[in-house]
C-alpha cells in the first residue's frame, strides 16, 4: 500500500517542532530547518509507514489485539474512531496506571463491570438503598470511561500504537519492561530509540493523525480480511475433507443395495 508524498506534505505531516526543541537523535529524520522548525523528511515518513503498516497487518492476520494510545485532544477522537472501527482496543483517556504491567488488575476491574451489569439484570441492584445505588453507577461510570474500550482485551496485547510518545511515557515504559512492540508517531522533539516502528510525524496536528491513523487502520483491516480469508479457505477444505467419507459410505451403500 503505497503512501503519497503529497498527501502527507497535504496534511502537515512534515511539520516538527521548535528547533530548541528537538531531539538530537531525530536528526536521520530531519530534512531541514526553516523559520526555526524542523521539516521532517516526508520520503522516510512514507518508507516507515509502509514498513510499521506491513508488521501490524502482520499481527492482526495472527489474530492478536493492537492497543491504540492517544490522550492528547486531538488525538483521542481520531484514535477512538478508528481503532473503534477494526474492532481494536483502545486508551483515550487517562492511562491507569499498571494497564499492561498489572493487568490482572485491570481485568478485575473490568469484571466488576460486567457484575454491575448482572446485578442490573437480574434485579440484584434494585434491593440496595438509594444512595448504594447511586455509588455503584458512579463507579460504573468511571470504570466505563476509563476501561469500556479495552473490555474485549482479555489478554495482553501483541503491540501497541502510540501517538506523541513524550505525552505517553507511562505507556512506552510498561510496553518496554514486558518487551511489547511500540509503533509511534514520533515528533522532532523526542527520543526514536525507544520505539520499535518509528513513525516520524507532526503528532500535534490532527490531519497529520488521521492521515497515519487511516494508513496503520487500512494496514490492520488488510490483516484481518487475510486472516478470514485463511479461515474460510481451511473450513472450506476441511468441509471437503469431510465430504469424501461420506460420498465413499454412499457409494458402498448404492453398490450393495444393486448387488442385492
């Protein structure tokens, strides 16, 4: 899937930071420096961007989950459609502390909205008083807003995908520690080694977002779409595979009866 160079320059990809500002090790991405902002190298965003999209299709075909992570304000409503839209987990809030090293707490807590939901059901949450009631949706309220998109992560996730990795330095370290692949948009203001697929991009603008958003999105869908592919091709042999016994079964059973 080949990116264009003019819809990245289009949409301000190529715009970085103050050059006081910059990383030293961002340097291989710069292109030049005009009016005291480093122009990104659009040519390296674009390879980088083929090459992060060709390993997250990758792991989606496998079927394991990519975590989306994006708090700034005009990341998170970008990040939360489009993660939303291939079924994908995502953090557009505030990252809880632990999410990935303590993540059998986290899912805890993602039961204790499921029981809050069972108790509503079965009427359960109608014997409590007026103001239990009254806690226990506040709690499922914020555990909703805080975890609702990552209820289907039942396990860790294969990789996770970062936007403006200075912002989510609490998510880099945990990813890091359990050795989980990072993919980041990564600005002229931050540190490219501690990223596994680095992105060099504006991560402020929100066309520059959604433009990489669309990409790694389309990458993934592409993943999945191969993986059912794969899926329908082996029912289909293994239907066939099925299908041979019993057409041989017939088969005596037709010669047996003409012999009789």
């Amino acid at each position: 899937m080949a990116v264009e160079v003019k819809k990245l320059l289009e949409a301000g990809v190529h715009f970085g930071h103050l050059t006081r500002k910059w990383d030293p090790n961002m340097a291989p991405y710069v292109y030049m420096e005009r009016n005291g902002i480093h122009i990104i190298n659009l040519y390296k965003t674009a390879a980088k961007m083929e090459e992060a999209g060709e390993a997250l299709a990758k792991i989606a075909a496998s079927g394991r989950k990519i975590l989306f992570v994006a708090t700034k304000k005009q990341a998170k409503d970008i990040v939360a459609e489009k993660a939303a839209s291939i079924n994908m987990p995502f953090i557009t809030e505030r990252w809880p502390g632990g999410m990935l090293t303590n993540f059998i707490t986290i899912r805890k807590a993602i039961k204790k909205m499921a029981t809050i939901d069972r108790m509503k059901k079965d009427g359960t949450f109608l014997t409590l008083s007026k103001k239990e009631r009254l806690q226990v949706d506040r709690l499922r309220a914020k555990l909703e807003k805080n975890l609702g998109s990552i209820t289907d992560m039942t396990r860790l996730p294969a990789a996770v995908f970062v936007v403006d990795i200075k912002r989510e330095h609490i998510a880099i370290k945990e990813a890091q520690k359990l050795n989980i692949p990072i993919f980041a948009m990564v600005d002229t203001n931050s540190d490219p080694r501690q990223v596994d697929y680095v992105i060099p991009a504006n991560d402020d603008a929100s066309k520059s977002i959604d433009m990489i958003l669309t990409h790694v999105t389309n990458a993934v869908t592409n993943g999945l779409n191969e993986r059912k592919a794969d899926k329908q091709a082996k029912d289909a042999a293994k239907a066939k595979a099925d299908a041979k016994p019993a057409a041989k079964v017939e088969a005596k059973v037709e010669a047996s009866n003409e012999e009789e």
